[in-house]
C-alpha cells in the first residue's frame, strides 16, 4: 500500500488525482493539503507527496520532503529557471518524479517530436501551439516549454531562438526561430501540436487530451513508482521506459 499525500487538493488536478486514486486499491491518501494547510504536520504518515499546486508552492514542498525523506511527483507549472535549480537539487536526497506532463500520450509526443526533429532538418521551420481553458495562469504551458526544450536541444540552439508569438513588422522568419503561440478560451483541457513546416510539405504531430483523469493517473502510477527508488531527478520518460 503506498501512502499519499496531495498537495493543492481543492483545484482541478486535486480533485482529479483524489477521484481517480480512489480506485485504486493499492494507493491510499492519507492528507489533502491546499492554502493555508500545514504539511508539515501530516507529512511523516506518507510514503509520496503528489503537487498540483501553484509554482510558489513547489520550492517549501520539495523542501520539506527532503528534510522528512519522503518520495515527491510535481506536477505543478510555471516556475523560472532559478526556482528549477532550487527544486531540483532537492532531488540528492529523495527520488523526484517531475513532469510537465504526466499523461501517456504526451509523452509519446515527447519522443516522438525528437524523433521527427532529428529526422527533418534545418530545411523544417518549427513551431509550438498550445491551447488550455480561460482559467489557466502561465503561458506558454509547461507542456509546450519541453516540446520547446526538446526542438532546441536536437538543433542545439540557445534559448533566445524561441519566439513567444509575432505582432506587427516582425520581418521574414529566420530559419533559427521557433515559433511559440498560446491559446486561451472555453475549457480546454490541454492540445498541443509541435508543425514542422517546409517548402513543399509539412508535417504536424498534435496530442489533445479531453480529461484531467489521463494526468492524474500518471501521476499516481509515477508515485507508486518512485517510493524506494534511489535519491534522483525522474521524469515520466522514467516511469513509462520510454528512454
Ligand atoms: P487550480 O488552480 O485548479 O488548483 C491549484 C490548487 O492549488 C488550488 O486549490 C489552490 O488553492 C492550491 N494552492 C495554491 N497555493 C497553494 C499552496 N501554497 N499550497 C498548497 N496548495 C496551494 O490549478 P490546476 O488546474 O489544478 O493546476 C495545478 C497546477 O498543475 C498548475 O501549475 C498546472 O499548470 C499544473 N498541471 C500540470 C499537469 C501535468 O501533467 N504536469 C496537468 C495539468 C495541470
């Protein structure tokens, strides 16, 4: 049986992850947490902290479950990259699962957005939608900040090459940039296409997921993973063997 705890239970993620765990028979949820809780105080009764919470929250979190020697899955989104560090070097004591997304089929997006970036070359323009529902807070989606990561590294270009959108006299494209753009509205639960564009033909690879229960539940199999796992940084690539 592997104990959790769920760290911003009241939103939308939260009440997800607490619906779906409720099926199932081997994980078992021993606190909810949200604003203005304490985890301290219930943190030692689990085996896994799970946080769908908000970026301010993740840093105390990954602290504390560092100093109790608990298991930890973020979900959470929107932190900067010194914040990043911060959480991941909390990482040399305790296993870490951490994942802009933890659904299946991101995922194979993932690989295979590498794949088809390493197949077609620099004679492909690439560009990153994503659309999510009025109520999302950071922009662009974290999803869409490692599709970024993953086209930047297999072309090895720095982070200045990204283009969060374009308005005006912006000029030709150059063959460097790639194009980043966020669509808000309607309760989109997450789409995401990665297009790469050439003369002649053009190839768009797009995952739309129609329910929150796909990420709670690689969140969940991601904590059941990581409890007893060696001290480390793991993503969903990890749980699933994908790498
Ligand atoms: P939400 O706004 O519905 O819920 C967030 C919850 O966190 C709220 O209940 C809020 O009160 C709580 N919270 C705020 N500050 C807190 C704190 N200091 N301590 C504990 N709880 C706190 O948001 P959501 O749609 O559930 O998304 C939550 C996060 O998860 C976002 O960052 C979102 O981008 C991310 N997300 C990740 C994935 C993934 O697969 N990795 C999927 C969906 C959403």
């Amino acid at each position: 049986m592997t104990k959790l705890i769920i760290n911003g239970y009241r939103g939308r993620m939260g009440q997800a992850l607490l619906e779906c765990a409720a099926e199932l028979p081997d994980l078992n949820v021993v606190g909810r947490v949200d604003a203005g809780d304490d985890l301290g105080a219930v943190i030692d009764q689990a085996d896994a902290v799970i946080d769908f919470s908000f970026h301010e929250a993740t840093l105390p979190t990954a602290r504390l479950c560092a100093e109790r020697g608990k298991a930890l899955v973020i979900g959470t989104t929107g932190h900067d990259e010194s914040v990043r560090v911060q959480i991941a070097a909390c990482s040399s004591s305790i296993p870490m699962v951490w994942a802009s997304n933890f659904s299946t089929g991101v995922n194979t997006l993932f690989w295979l957005t590498r794949k088809a970036a390493e197949v077609l070359d620099e004679g492909f323009d690439l560009e990153v939608i994503e659309m999510h529902h009025r109520l999302k807070r950071d922009a662009p989606s974290g999803t869409a900040a490692t599709l970024l990561e993953i086209l930047r590294d297999v072309r090895h270009r720095g982070r200045d090459v990204v283009r969060h959108g374009r308005e005006g006299i912006v000029g030709q494209r150059t063959n460097e940039e790639i194009g980043m753009h966020s669509l808000r509205g309607g309760d989109v639960v997450g789409d995401h296409t990665v297009m790469f564009a050439a003369d002649g033909e053009r190839v768009e690879l797009t995952h739309k997921a129609s329910s929150r229960n796909t990420f709670a539940n690689g969140a969940l199999k991601a904590a059941r993973w990581a409890v007893g796992k060696n001290a480390g940084l793991y993503d969903m690539q990890d749980v699933l063997g994908l790498k």
